[in-house]
C-alpha cells in the first residue's frame, strides 16, 4: 500500500525552523515522520527540537552532535548539557545509528551521516567515494549531515540527502525530503523521491541565538550568520556541519 513518510534532519535547536516544516508535513496530510538525526545543538532551542523529534517522529537515528553532546565529549558544550539535562542526553545515545527497510521493491538504507562517513560527503562527491554505501546490496539510500539536499542515480540505485530543516547551507530555507511508495514491499513499483524547501522565521531564529549567545551559547554569532547567508562559517573552532 502506497504512503508517504516525511524524513527529517539536522534540527539543530532552531525552533522556528522545525515548526514550519512540521506545519508543512501537517498541511500535507503526511502521517508519519521518521529523523536521520542531529535532533540537538549549534542552535539554541536544543530542548524544543528533541522534544518535538521524540513525540512526533516514530524513528530517529543518532547523529554525530547527538552522539556528541550526550556523551559529554566537548567541554565547551556545556551549555546544551544544561538545558537538556541527564535524562534527554541519556536518550540521544540510546538511538540506532542506522535503519534498513524496504520499499516498493528498493532494499533502503538511511544514516546520519558520521559515523558511518569518515567526514560530510555531498551526492555530488566523485563515485568511488559514494559508491561503497550501497554495499553489499542496498539500492535506496539516505543519509543527512552535510546540510544540503540532492538526489544522484547511480547504477547501483538512488542515493539522496534530506538537506536540514534548522542549519540548511547553499540555501536559507528550511529542508526535508518525502518518500513516496510501497513500506515493506519487495516487489519493485512506483518510487518518489520529493525534496521539499520552504521559508521560515528566519528572524526569530537569529533573536532566539543572538539571546542565547548572552547566555552562553557558543558560536552563537556563527549560527547566525549561517542562518543569514546559507554559507557555512569554518573559522573560530566550529565543528563541521
């Protein structure tokens, strides 16, 4: 039976952001949303996106900022440790680092991102980069982390990225992507692979920082200016995406 399920990532404590595109999925009449990950920190509503990840998403994959606040790893963290608190940081390690399934006919995997890539690769890295993930026979898959949305055939089958709702780059709009077929079928038939832009509070987002950076949000200045331009801000020590 044909449905549709919205996949979601790169929330990144912007509130604003994940709430449009949850009225957007809403709007669409989508039933069920499942995350790729990275549901917590670089933004400053760290507690809002993981509480609206966990009540609506029905499968969430651990990323590597997930993995990386709730194991504590970077002292300098310690503001997102504050506001999620033990119990939050406790559940971010105790999600799966990957899921595999089919659909309508395609053996699918979805990943964040890191772990299982040594570094952020985009769709359009050269082949033999990107071609080891369909390995040893996946022909669908998607993963999140490099903030930039794209879909790319190669022989094997389709590779796609879902773009990020709360830190999306190359554009400034929020990102996520609908998959359209057959859940648990193995018999190959019809597939949709929709990426989905769409504007936001924008504005709100850059207060929500700008607040939280007098709180002692780290790189609260480069958030926000990833969140004006779309461009990533490599210096100051920043993690990558």
């Amino acid at each position: 039976m044909l449905k549709q399920i919205a996949l979601v990532a790169d929330l990144h404590g912007n509130w604003p952001a994940t709430r449009a595109v949850a009225a957007d999925i809403r709007a669409r009449g989508i039933g069920e949303i499942w995350c790729l990950g990275d549901v917590v920190g670089k933004g400053p509503s760290s507690p809002e996106t993981f509480d609206w990840a966990m009540e609506n998403c029905a499968l969430i994959l651990q990323g590597n900022w997930d993995e990386g606040i709730g194991s504590r790893r970077f002292p300098k963290d310690g503001f997102y440790y504050a506001q999620l608190g033990d119990k939050r940081m406790d559940r971010l390690l105790s999600f799966p680092v990957e899921h595999v399934c089919w659909v309508s006919g395609r053996k699918m995997r979805l990943f964040h991102g890191r772990p299982t890539m040594p570094e952020p690769f985009h769709v359009h890295r050269e082949e033999a980069v990107l071609r080891p993930y369909f390995a040893p026979d996946y022909t669908l898959v998607g993963y999140a982390d490099v903030h930039r949305q794209g879909v790319r055939v190669f022989s094997e089958g389709i590779l796609f990225n879902t773009g990020s709702v709360g830190n999306p780059l190359g554009v400034t709009l929020a990102q996520y992507v609908i998959l359209r077929g057959d859940f648990d079928s193995r018999e190959m038939g019809p597939l949709d692979v929709v990426t989905v832009s769409l504007p936001y509070d924008r504005e709100q987002a850059i207060r929500d920082a700008k607040e939280a950076g007098e709180r002692g949000l780290v790189n609260a200045d480069l958030f926000c200016r990833e969140i004006e331009t779309g461009v990533y801000a490599r210096n100051q020590g920043m993690k990558t995406p």
